[in-house]
C-alpha cells in the first residue's frame, strides 16, 4: 500500500512539476547543438554519430548547455511553493519535508536521466548505421553525465528553496552557463589548475576515436558530483539556518577528495583505448579492432603494397593500422613534423582518416600505401577548407613538395602517375611538382632509380630533408 501510495504521489509530481518540461528541454537543446549546428562534432571519424564512444563524450561537450538548463529548472522547482503561497501550511503538515523533497528527486532523476538517455540512443541508432565498434566502453561517460544533470537540478532546488526569489532561476542559470563556459575558455590556454577545470560537468572536445576518459576522471568528478548532489538535496529539506549551514559540507567533503584525485596534468585526463585499438590481423594486414569492418578492403591492397614494395632492400613485412596520439602531446602543432622512430621501420602505416580513404577503390588503397615508398607522411596534410589563419600557421610549400614526392615514389611501383587521395586544396600545386619529377626519375637508370627511392624512403622514415631533393640529388640536403 505504501509503495503504490509513493508511486501516486511520483506520477503526479511528475504531471505538475517543471521536471518534464526541463526533459524536453534537454533534449532539443542537445540535438539542436549536436545535429543542427555546424560544429567540430560534426567532421571526420570523430563525429558524434561515428562511435559509441564519441556519441558519449560529446553529449558531454553539450553539458555547457544541458547542466544550466538542469540547475535553473531545479531552480524554478524549488521556487514553486512560495511562489504558490503554500509555503506556511505545507510546513504544519506532519509528513516529514524529506518526503517531499525525495519525490521531487525522483521525478526529475526519471526526466531527466531519460532526457540524457534519448539523446544518446539517437545518436546510437546513426552509429550503428555507420558499422561503430560495438562495447560498453561508453558507460561510465554516460553514467557520470546523467548523474552531473541530477546533482545540478538539486542544487538548483536547494539554492532557490535557501533564497526563494523570481531572481533565482535566471541568475543561477546564467551563473552555470559562465561557469562551465569560461572553465571551457580556459582549457588550452592552462590559465586554470586541470584539476578545477575537471570539477566542471562538460568534458573538452573529442581529440581521438581511439581516446577514452580515465578511470581518475570519472572518480573524481563522481565523488564531486555526489557531494554536489547531497548539499542541493541537503539546502532544499533544511528549515533552519544551522542546518542550511551543514548542508555545505558534503560539497566541501566532495570537493576534499574529488580535487587530488583528478588528475593534475591535461594529458592524463584521456588514455587510449586498449579494447578499441587491439589489432586484428589477416596475414601480414592488421587494424584495429575500432576499425575492424575495413580490414577486407584492405588486405587485397596492403598484400600487394607489401610485394612491390619487397622490390626494395630491406623492404616493410607488415601492414599495420597507426593508432595517433593525443593531438599537441607530441606534435606541437597541425603541420609539425613527426618525430623520427614512432613508426617501426619494417611496417607500412595506414591512417584511415588521415589518408582520405572513405571510400577508396582498390587502386587507391594501394597507392595511399605505396606513397612515400611506403612511409607515412611527415607533415600532415590533412585539412579541409582551412582558414587564412590555419593556411598562415605552417609552411604550404613544405607539404606540397612533401606530397609530390611521394605521389612520384608510389607512381615508381605502379608504373603510373596518378594523385592520391589527398587534400583538394593542395592536390593541383603537387601535380604541378610531381610531373616533372617523374619524368626526370624515369630519365635515369633503373639501379639509380631504385637508389633514389630507397633514399626518399630512408628520409621519410627519419622526415630529414625535402623529399623532392632526395628524388633530385639522392639524399638529403
């Protein structure tokens, strides 16, 4: 009888409370942001739609808009009986105001979690659409933003049950939205300790599919949260101000423990996947498990990219899926070079995403991995419709001449000069370079030819020089 009486209770504060409407709310402020507005979630493998994984982190990114949402509806809750003038005879009852106060919870836990739920599951439904790598890796991305939603809309209740004013909802709303906003502002520029920026709900932008969050993270911003979550609850069943007062220990407790915890360098922040980036062979063609659907376009490729090449002394064995790094861990910038020795010498490289090849033919494949005699490239050419600003902030003619050079050397297997599959803003300017780079490496002897090649090979594993020179001269200068 008293589970059926708690369950009337939850359905009509779920009828007439603001936790329904704060439901819909979420979710067409999420989608809005995610699938309507233009934005970083959008492009290449990490769009949000691409992964399970990135589908939870960037509904995370979101949080700079779905928790200030939470906290003002939590607000306006809490607001409700003064606003009603039910204040004075709610408080003679003789049903204890936790009671209250747990049903509410209740409701907006329900609303809200499932809100934060149907956002994801659209966006799961478009991963499994575009063959995602199935796992549960996401869980706990998922399970830390749903419980920041119900920590955020109690302390909007409690926050407007201490200070019952028309004012509070509005102000606390733009209180968060600064908050979280300007803790976003500050994550390259490390103008604040990572360990405070962690305290907020939104995670930075998704870096790598092969990326995930570390256990640190989710256990501090948890303990955070909860201790967030039990001062709301604490600050909204309170009637006196000792015990408003105590209410702020459990976030002062919280914020004890969760702060050295979380980790106090960016880099640590995000580790790789284990399960994602495990590879998975066939013969001497491996890639990774994330990527797994892909590895029957390119086994034909990658073993006969393997034969030519073997024209070669000492020629690549194995072709191997690259698994990137944290962008800026080790690069330090878009166009830097990579450093010498990240790639083993008898491997040949492929980079899904780098390599523009979505949807590559045969043939494709198989120059992208004969390009550079097999060699990944040292300079990433990778960049879509870039700004003057990105055009300005490396040295254009270094990645044409780069990428000219290794359309010759993959031409001198095939037989046949032919663009690979690079950028479209680069590729005229490179076929301007590499015709007549062709012609003068065909003009010489077959053994010096074969000598050139093994050069820009031996330079490009090293990135050391301008791989046309090598071509022109037969080593670096």
């Amino acid at each position: 009888m008293r589970a059926r009486r708690g369950g009337r209770i939850l359905r009509i504060e779920l009828r007439r409370s603001a936790a329904p409407l704060a439901g819909v709310l979420l979710v067409l402020v999420a989608l809005v942001l995610l699938q309507l507005v233009s934005g970083p979630w959008w492009e290449g493998a990490e769009s949000w739609t691409r992964q399970w994984t990135s589908t939870a982190w960037w509904e995370r990114f979101a949080m700079v808009l779905m928790w200030p949402l939470a906290v003002s509806a939590g607000a306006v809750h809490g607001i409700r009986d003064r606003r009603s003038g039910t204040s004075e005879l709610l408080a003679t009852t003789p049903r204890p105001g936790w009671h209250r106060a747990v049903t509410a919870a209740g409701a907006f836990a329900l609303t809200l979690t499932a809100a934060y739920a149907l956002v994801f599951l659209y966006g799961g439904v478009r991963v499994l659409g575009n063959d995602g790598y199935v796992h549960l890796g996401w869980l706990p991305i998922l399970a830390v933003g749903a419980l920041a939603l119900l920590a955020g809309a109690l302390l909007g209740m409690g926050v407007a049950r201490t200070v019952p004013s028309a004012l509070t909802p509005p102000v606390l709303a733009l209180a968060s939205l600064t908050a979280v906003t300007a803790v976003h502002e500050t994550v390259t520029g490390g103008m604040v300790p990572n360990r405070i920026v962690l305290l907020s709900p939104a995670l930075s932008q998704v870096y790598s599919t092969f990326l995930t969050v570390t256990w640190r993270v989710h256990a501090g911003q948890t303990v955070w949260l909860l201790g967030l979550a039990a001062t709301g609850f604490l600050l909204l069943v309170a009637r006196k101000p000792r015990a408003r007062l105590l209410a702020l220990l459990p976030v002062v407790l919280g914020a004890a423990v969760a702060v050295p915890l979380l980790p106090a360098d960016s880099a640590r922040n995000y580790a790789l996947d284990k399960a994602a980036t495990a590879l998975v062979c066939e013969g001497r063609v491996c890639v990774t498990k994330l990527h797994e659907p892909r590895l029957a376009a390119l086994k034909g490729p990658g073993e006969e990219a393997l034969r030519l090449l073997g024209r070669l002394p000492g020629p690549p064995s194995a072709v191997r899926e690259s698994v990137d790094p944290w962008p800026g861990e080790t690069n330090g910038g878009p166009m830097a070079p990579r450093p010498s020795g990240v790639v083993p010498i008898g491997v040949v490289t492929v980079d899904f995403e780098a390599q523009a090849l979505d949807g590559a033919t045969k043939d494709e494949y198989t120059r992208a991995l004969l390009a550079g005699a097999g060699t990944a490239p040292c300079l990433d050419a990778d960049m879509n419709d870039p700004t003057e600003e990105q055009r300005r902030a490396y040295d254009e003619t270094k990645v044409v001449r780069e990428l000219a050079a290794r359309t010759v050397a993959a031409a001198w297997f095939t037989g046949e000069l032919k663009p690979l599959r690079a950028t479209a803003w680069l590729r005229a300017d490179a076929e301007a370079l590499a015709g007549p780079a062709w012609d003068a490496l065909r003009a010489l002897p077959p053994d010096v030819q074969r000598e050139r090649i093994t050069a820009l090979r031996t330079a490009a594993l090293s990135c050391d020089g301008d791989l046309l020179d090598v071509l022109k001269d037969g080593g670096p200068r």
